[in-house]
C-alpha cells in the first residue's frame, strides 16, 4: 500500500515518539504491576475493621461491578468477614442467622470441623492433581457417591459447578441417544452456559444471548400430559429439578415424578434429573428423587456437595449410560474437576450428611418451620401468599415484590439472611444449613412475625403496563365480532387487527346488504376495542 507524503511523515514522527516513550510506557506498566499489593483480609483487630468495609466497597464498585453501590441500602454495605455454623458475621461483628444458606450451599454448615480439617490435611499433601497418575480422591468420593445414589447409578464425573454438571449431562444425553432435542420445564434453572442456558426456562436469563441451542422446549412444570405431548423421534432427554429451586420452590403434585420416570421409559427417552440444589439431604432425603423412589438416567450434583467448603459439582449416570464414555474418557473433560481438595471436601461431607442423620434432620426441622408459616400465613393472610417446600427447602411467597423487599431488608436489619428466588421476585427461599435447631427457627419466625405486625399498609406492585396483552385483546375481540357478524370463521379478517378493520368492511360489504348495519357494527366496535380491551386490562389487574 502506498502512502501518501503527510501519512508517511505521521508515521515516522508517531513510530520515533513511540520507539522513546517505548522504554518509560513499558517501565509504567511494569511499575503499576509490582505496585499492586494483596490487601489481607484477616482480622487484625476492630481498628481495621473500618478499612477492609471501606476497601470491600470500593474495588467491588471500581472492579467487580458498579451495581455493587446499590449494596449500600438493604444490606447497608455489610462486609463479610467470619463464619461458623449457621451464622454469619460481618465486620462490626454483627451476626446474622443464615437462612439463606448461600443459596443451598451449607448443608452441614458453615466451615464444618469435620470437612475442615480433611481440606487443612489434604493441603499438606496434594492440591492440585498431576492428571497423569491415577486420583485417589476423585476414585474415593465416586466410589462413596454411587454408594448413595439412587438405583444403579455408578459413575462419576466431577466439575466445578451447577453449571458445568448440567452441560456435561445435557451432552452425555446426546451422546447416548444419538438425538439431540432436549425437554425442559418453564420456570426452570440450570445454569448459564449456553447449553446449560438452554435448558433454563426464565426468558430475562434467556433473551439477551439467543440465539441458544436449537432442540429445546419448555413445558410447564408438573403437566405430564404437556410433557408426553411434546416428546418426539427427535428427544434425547427430558431434564427436571424434582422441585423447582429458583422459579420459586415448586413442589410438583405427588405422583408427579414417577409419571414423568414412566414416560420417558416408555418412549425410550432418558430423564435427567437436576439435584443440584435439591441433593445432599436438603429436602428430607438424600435426594429429592428419594421420596418417589425414581431413579434417573443420570443425575446432576453441586452446591452443597463441596462442604460449603469446597466448590465441586458432578454428573453420574449408570454403568449402561456411562458405556458412551469409555472410547474416549477425555471427550469431556475439566482441568481442575475433580482435584483432591474438592473430592476431600466433598468426602468428609458426605460423611457428616450420614453420621449426623442430616437428611431426617431437615424433614424433621423442615416440618416445624411450615407448621409455624402456615400459622403465620392463617394470620396475615393479606401479607403471605402461600408457604411451601418439602424439608428444608422453603419458598414464602409476599403478596407483592414490593413487601417481599420491604420484609427481607428488614429481616437483613434484624440479623436474618434470606433472599428471593431467581425466577420469582415475590418469593423469599428459606433454605438454612440443615443442622438449624428448634429454637433458632423459631427466632426467625418470631422476627418475621414482628415485621409483618409492623406492616400495617401492605405495599403493592406497580402494575405492569404492557402493550402486548391489549393488541391481543383486540385481535380477539375483533375475530369473535366478525365471526358473529359475518358467520363465517374470521381467520383471515383478524389475521392482522389494524389492517382488520378494512378487512372487516370488504368481508362484510360482499355479503347481502342487510349485513351492512352488522359490517358498520363490527367496525365501530374495532374501532371502539382499543378503549374495552384497555378497560378489561385494567380491571384483569
Ligand atoms: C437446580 C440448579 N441447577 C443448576 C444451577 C447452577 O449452579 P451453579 O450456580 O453452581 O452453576 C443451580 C443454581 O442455582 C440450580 O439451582
């Protein structure tokens, strides 16, 4: 390419500038790197205290994510700084009962002694694994997993989160069947990678990054006639959450899991189950497919399985599934799944979930927290919608969005940690480690009880204004009143509601004259359906 006179003498004066600030650029950056210094976040008394909350602030806003200012109300920018058990503490020392469980993740507590000091012994040992030789820890934690999995499921493979097991399932489904359409739920989360993203069924996550997968479908959840009907030649998998965690703690009528473990076997389709957050004894049993006594073709496991210590997630399936995998074991693989620290973590955990009967513990402390619920929902019905769960696994559902935010600041500001689910703004999940004792869940109770006796005027939620539901209103109405008018099916006439009203007139003018009062009918009331369907939106809400 030629250049012309003034570009060339632009380049040598910007390649001469660059070749002699090269030296002082480079040195800048070079200094800025050796100027950073890790900031310990220990305790070196309460004159610190101020500086980590200030600093925690700051880089959360400058580094992690500016939404991190909103912090600053609600949870008036808490810094947290210990744990143990079931509470909390943040840097003024203030200690907060954990009902939220960082989202399913304490089940046998926060730093369990046990699973503690597997992962202080096992960082004086080996971290990290050298993927060469063979793992003992990933072997023995396989080993102790299929020995409480449900039925004939065998086999391993751990990862690093809900997330990544989901995906991992989700190909093995493909791989084994040969098929690659997948069934999901509506309401449904199970992840945020793109297969995983896939398979969720909440349009906010979904919208901004389509176009995702092809061959997925959402039914509504619980509606097994919905289910059949969309099982084709081309399904691999159906994938479920045996109670839906983040679309609201859904508990699926009785019977509900079974019929779906019949139907899939009948039309030779595998069923995923996702235990990610209902495993490891939150709901009562070890899982929550437990209760119905239904085992899957391959199972999803995270979250509490790490101890609260550890992050680890895992997919298994049985031998007959896992058949798939034994060409190429690396065809799906992960560098630091199943590393020893994780496994160590995962098997102390597991071990704690036996020997402290944690499972029978949340049926047990899971039936004394809705007892109390539903008293509270019988007395402040125009606050509580519904409460609902299985074991320790609790949805409260506010009669607004707004009330739920009102009562869970206010939880926060009385020392309770909760929060809303995912998929359902209205609901608070209450899902603490499951080692809570009586008297711990009747402190939450009893604080939830004076804040709701405190909300005399019960906020509502701003109504929705949408445009979409009144341009249907108005098809719909135009179609029934051409329909009745002309007596003919208004299919074409309705195909488009502004153009329809011209429709409308030519369709109805071919017809005899007598028609012709109807025909000025139809159009006035088209004309007039803007106004009805706005006032019928109005009164829907
Ligand atoms: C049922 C279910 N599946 C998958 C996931 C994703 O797990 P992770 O956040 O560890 O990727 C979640 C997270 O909430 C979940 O509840």
């Amino acid at each position: 390419m030629r250049l012309s006179p003034g570009c060339h003498a632009l380049n040598t004066v910007a390649s001469t500038v660059l070749r002699h600030n090269f030296r002082k650029v480079f040195m800048a950056l070079y200094q800025k790197d050796t100027t950073v210094k890790r900031f310990p976040v220990v305790d070196r008394g309460p004159s610190h205290y101020e500086e980590i909350a200030g600093r925690a602030l700051e880089n959360s806003i400058n580094h992690l994510n500016p939404y991190f200012a909103n912090k600053l109300c609600g949870s008036e920018g808490a810094v947290e700084f210990r744990d143990g058990g079931v509470y909390t503490y943040d840097t003024h020392g203030k200690r907060y009962l954990d009902c939220l469980g960082g989202y399913g993740i304490f089940n046998v507590g926060h730093r369990h002694p046990k699973v503690i000091a597997a992962v202080k012994a096992q960082l004086d040992q080996v971290c990290l694994h050298s993927q060469d030789l063979l793992n003992p820890w990933a072997a023995h934690l396989a080993s102790q997993l299929a020995a409480i999995a449900p039925g004939d499921i065998q086999y391993a493979f751990f990862c690093n989160s809900g997330t990544e097991a989901v995906e991992g399932a989700l190909k093995l489904a493909r791989l084994y069947t040969g098929k690659t359409e997948i069934i999901s739920t509506r309401n449904a989360y199970h992840g945020v990678s793109m297969g995983a993203l896939s398979a969720t069924g909440r349009d906010c996550f979904r919208k901004p990054f389509e176009p995702l997968l092809n061959g997925f479908t959402h039914v509504p959840f619980g509606d097994i006639k919905a289910l059949e009907k969309a099982i084709n030649k081309n399904t691999a998998a159906v994938i479920l959450e045996p109670i839906q965690g983040e679309g609201g703690i859904n508990v699926p009528s009785e019977g509900y899991l079974r019929k779906v473990r019949q139907l899939t076997k009948k039309k030779g389709v595998l069923l995923i189950l996702d235990e990610v957050q209902t495993g490891m004894g939150r709901t009562g049993r070890m899982f929550a497919c437990d209760h119905e006594g239904v085992v899957p073709d391959i199972i999803c496991l995270a979250k509490a399985l790490g101890g609260g210590v550890m992050p680890i997630g895992a997919f298994m399936a049985s031998a007959k599934v896992w058949k798939v995998l034994e060409p190429n074991p690396s065809i799906h693989n992960s560098t630091f799944g199943g590393n020893p620290l994780a496994c160590t973590a995962a098997s102390a955990t597991i071990e704690v979930l036996m020997e402290e009967h944690l499972p029978a513990r949340a049926a047990v402390m899971g039936n004394h927290f809705m007892r109390r619920l539903q008293e509270l929902k019988a007395k402040y019905p125009k606050h509580i919608m519904e409460a609902r769960g299985r074991g320790l696994l609790i949805g409260l559902e506010f009669t607004s969005q707004a009330l739920r935010c009102e009562v869970q600041t206010e939880l926060f500001h009385r020392g309770v940690l909760v929060a809303a689910t995912m998929n359902s703004n209205r609901t608070i999940r209450i899902e603490p480690p499951l080692i809570i004792t009586e008297s711990q869940i009747n402190f939450m109770i009893d604080t939830l009880e004076s804040i709701l006796s405190e909300i005399t005027d019960v906020p509502q939620d701003e109504p929705e204004v949408t445009v979409k539901p009144v341009k249907k209103l108005v098809k719909k109405l135009v179609k029934k009143t051409v329909k009745k008018a002309v007596g003919k099916p208004a299919k074409k006439a309705a195909k488009k509601p502004v153009k329809g009203k011209a429709s409308v007139k030519k369709t109805a003018s071919k017809k005899s004259s007598s028609k012709s009062k109807a025909k000025t009918k139809v159009s006035a009331k088209a004309k007039s359906a803007p106004k009805a369907k706005a006032k019928k939106a109005k009164k829907a809400k």
